[in-house]
C-alpha cells in the first residue's frame, strides 16, 4: 500500500499535465485585423451606417426572406430546392463526414478498452506402452487490455479543436450554398416571369401588326399606299415574330434550368408561373453593416482561421514527449473449471515514452507550415470580408439604380405609346407616311420590353440584395424558419 502511495505525486503530475495546452490562444480575426489596414472602413458607400469590423455571427437568423415577395409558388420552390437539390444534399453529407470524424478525433482523448478470450489445446503422441493414448495440454485465457495516450501537452485536444472548427465551416459552407441556391432559383423565377409578361406583350404586337399588314395591303390594292408600305408591314409583324420566338426559346431553357435546381427534371414538374406584376420589395435606404456578420462563408472563413490556430498548437505539441500506457487484466488456467480461481489472476502495466530528438527539421518545418497555413487561413478571411462588402455595395446601387430606371423607362414607354397613337391617327387620315407609323410602332415596342426587363431588374436587385447580406434585411421577418443557419447549436449539441 505504501508504495501505492509513492506513485500518487507522479500520477497526479501527469493528470496537471493532461490539462495543459501549448501554442497560441485564439483570436477572433475580427478583433485583430483592420485595425490601420484596408479593412477600415468608415461608413458604406450605398448606406447610412457605420463600418465595424466583421466578427462572424452565424447565430443570427436569416429569416424566409422569400415572404418579402409575397408569392406563394416561389415559398414553395424555396421549401422544395433545399430537399431535393442533389449537389445541396452532397454537400450537406460532407458535413456529416467532417462531424463524425471529429468525434473520431475525440475518442482519442479516452482510454480504448478491449476484452478477448482464448483457447489453445495440443495432442502429444507417446507410444510407451503405460501411455497409450498419450497426452493432452490445454490453456484457458480471457482478460481485458486498455490503452491510452495521455494527452499531456494538448497535442490530441488541438486536432479535436482543429476538426470541430473544420466541421463548424462545412456546415457554414453549407448554410451558404443553400442561400445561394436559393437566390439563384429566385432570380431566376422573376426572369420566366419577366418572359412570360414579355410573351404577352408579343403575342398581342402580333396581332396587331398582322391586321396592320391586312390594312396596309387593302389599301396597296385601292392604290393608296406603296409597295414599300407593305414591305415595311411585313417586316414590322415578322420582326415582333422572330422576337417572340428568341423569347419562346430562352424561356423554354429557364424552365429547364429551374427544373434542374430544384433536383428534378423538366417532364417531372410545370413551372408556370403569372407573368410578372406589382412592386419589388420596398428597401430600405440604410442597412445596418451587422447584417454581414450572418453571412455563411465569413463564418466558414472564420472557423478556418480557428482550425489553423489549433493545428499550431498540434504542431508545437509534437516537439513535447508523448506518454502512453497499456495495461492488462486477466485469468489464465489449463483448466476451464479454475479459469476463475485467483491463483489464475494476471496483470501487467507498460507505460512508454517517446522523445523525439532528433527529427532532422521534420517538426520545425511542421510548426512553420502550421504557422503558414494560419496567415493563408487569415489573408482568406480578409477577402472574404472585403468580397461581402463589395457585393453589398453593388447590391445596394443596383436596387437604388434599378427603381430610378424603371420610372425612367415608364416615362418612355408612355411617351412612346402617346406618339405611336398619334402618328397611327394621322397616317390613317393621310397626314403621315408608313415609314413614320412603322417607326412608331417600333420605338413603342422596344420601350414595352425595356419596361418589362427593368421591373424584373428590380426583382432581381431585390434578391442579389438578399444574397449579399445573407438574408432579410426586414427587422419583422427574422423568424429561423427554413432560412436560418444553427451551426452552432446543431455543433455544441452534436460534438
């Protein structure tokens, strides 16, 4: 028992041990970076408020940011992309590789405990006469073996920290390609139906140009128009025809490009949706710049900052000595029926050490590369801050930009229309040419479209907006919901 005792200190030693940790503590990059650099900003350019730094909050809720619209069908193909898109789903089951082999790397902080049994048996021939059917030996075995490297410099707690911050960013990673799948289905959503109110438009131009040439060609045969009136006819309603039939075929590859986001294929589903209506989203002018902090890939940035940090950590571990203990437990016995008897007891302790000294610059080039994976990990970062902001900025020019030009081009259109009247009026009363009613009808036509593509720009915008800052940017419309990132919670819970 005394020397029981002896052994305590030591133990004890080695559990201190077990709770230190070498290399750097971590920083959040927000805290350090920008302080005198390029990520300084004083204010957005496009907004009101005031530049902070980022530091990365995954926690807040991006919201069912498509409610904004008000449009039934596009909240059920938002709900429907994120079951069934099979490059969505590939990249969520990566998650699920990076969470499991983090617990993997956390087993490695507990001893492994092992039992096993064995029975050996040998038949030895004697042809003595006393011993004529010789002689038998049998050996009986069952124990258990536990092994168990203690981590008494943090080398293994390291490269578990590394690996749930790898783990944390894929989930990141995917929360982020989700909002842009999303977003991409959205845009393109409002652009079938920019093509179908387009359609309308056409099909409608057509019509009216095919009686125009009807008209133009009765009065070619009571002699009062020209040959070159009904050419220019023809041409007006075959141009308008050709237009519409472009039009046919960008919409019929929209659908098919829709039926493919949504992981399924175009025969499989109708994408019809009314043609396109009413009035983007109302934005506001300012944004508060912590809406970029929810933002996927500058968390996924962040938590790869985190993992170099901790693989430091690993590498500065490697140069400390590692410490491991097999020890076994068991009863041994020729015969089964004394297997438990405690004169068959057997134990055996084996510690080991290992001290690395000589590694011929293995483990300094180790730490080194360590070290530069983490500046490479913070340099990534920094972009990504910057990529975010700039894309807010370009977002908030187009929805400003976008609204301006669709009053813009509402003017025109009137404008145009007013004159095609006009002109139409007094070609049929003889006080104008053909040439001028055909380039009225032209002018109006080409004002009708460009109205129609810069409403559906304002949709658009609306949604790049979304895409930028990672979500609603409506204060009452920030329930979790199908659009919130839990990366945090689903890692405390399941690591």
């Amino acid at each position: 028992m005394k020397k029981f005792f002896d052994k305590i200190p030591a133990l004890l030693f080695v559990f201190a041990a077990c709770g230190c940790m070498v290399g750097p503590d971590y920083e959040n990059p927000g805290d350090s970076i920008g302080k005198g650099e390029i990520l300084d900003f004083p204010a957005f350019e496009n907004g009101g408020a005031a530049w902070k730094n980022a530091a990365p909050n995954d926690r807040s809720p991006r919201g069912d940011w498509w409610e904004l619209f008000g449009d039934a069908e596009l909240s059920g193909y938002m709900v429907e992309c994120g079951k069934s898109n099979p490059d969505l789903k590939s990249v969520y089951y990566r998650v699920e590789q990076a969470r499991e082999s983090a617990k993997m790397n956390e087993s490695r902080l507990y001893p492994n405990v092992a039992g096993g049994g064995d029975w050996f048996k040998t038949e030895v021939g004697d042809r003595s006469i006393l011993r004529p059917l010789g002689s038998g030996f049998e050996d009986w075995a069952v124990g258990a073996s536990l092994t168990w490297d203690a981590d008494l410099f943090g080398r293994i707690r390291s490269l578990l920290a590394a690996s749930r911050a790898d783990a944390q960013a894929l989930q990141n990673e995917y929360e982020n390609a989700l909002l842009s799948l999303r977003t991409k289905i959205a845009a393109l959503y409002f652009s079938i139906r920019e093509f179908k109110a387009e359609k309308l438009l056409l099909e409608d131009t057509i019509k009216a140009r095919s009686a125009e040439t009807r008209f133009v060609r009765d009065r070619l045969e009571m002699n009062t128009a020209s040959e070159g009136d009904l050419q220019r006819a023809l041409e007006q309603e075959f141009a308008a025809k050709a237009k519409l039939t472009d039009l046919l075929e960008r919409l019929a590859l929209s659908k098919n490009l829709m039926a493919n986001l949504l992981g399924t294929s175009p025969a499989k589903i109708k994408i019809d949706p009314a043609p396109l209506g009413g009035n983007a989203p109302e934005i506001p002018s300012a944004l508060p710049s912590e809406l970029l902090e929810r933002r996927a890939d500058i968390a996924a940035a962040e938590r790869a900052v985190c993992a170099a940090n901790y693989r430091i950590g690993a590498a500065y571990a490697a140069f400390f000595p590692t410490v491991s203990i097999t020890s076994s437990l068991g009863t041994e016995s020729t015969a089964f029926s004394k297997l438990l008897n405690s004169s068959s007891f057997a134990w055996g302790v084996s510690p080991q050490v290992y001290l690395p000294i000589f590694q011929a610059g293995r483990l300094s080039a180790q730490k080194r590369v360590a070290l530069a994976k983490h500046k490479e990990a913070l340099e990534k970062y920094k972009s990504v801050v910057l990529n975010a902001v700039r894309e807010t900025e370009d977002a908030l020019a187009k929805v400003s930009l976008s609204k301006r030009r669709s009053q813009e081009r509402e003017a025109a259109s009137e404008a145009a229309s007013k004159v095609e009247s006009i002109v139409k009026a007094q070609y049929e009363c003889g006080a104008a040419d053909y040439f001028q009613a055909s380039q009225a009808h032209r002018y109006a036509l080409m004002n009708r479209l460009a109205l129609i593509k810069s409403r559906g720009d304002e949709f658009r915008a609306a949604v790049e907006l979304v895409r930028s800052i990672g979500g609603t940017w409506r204060a009452g419309n920030s329930s979790p919901g199908n659009g919130s990132c839990k990366a945090a919670e689903i890692f405390e819970k399941g690591l």
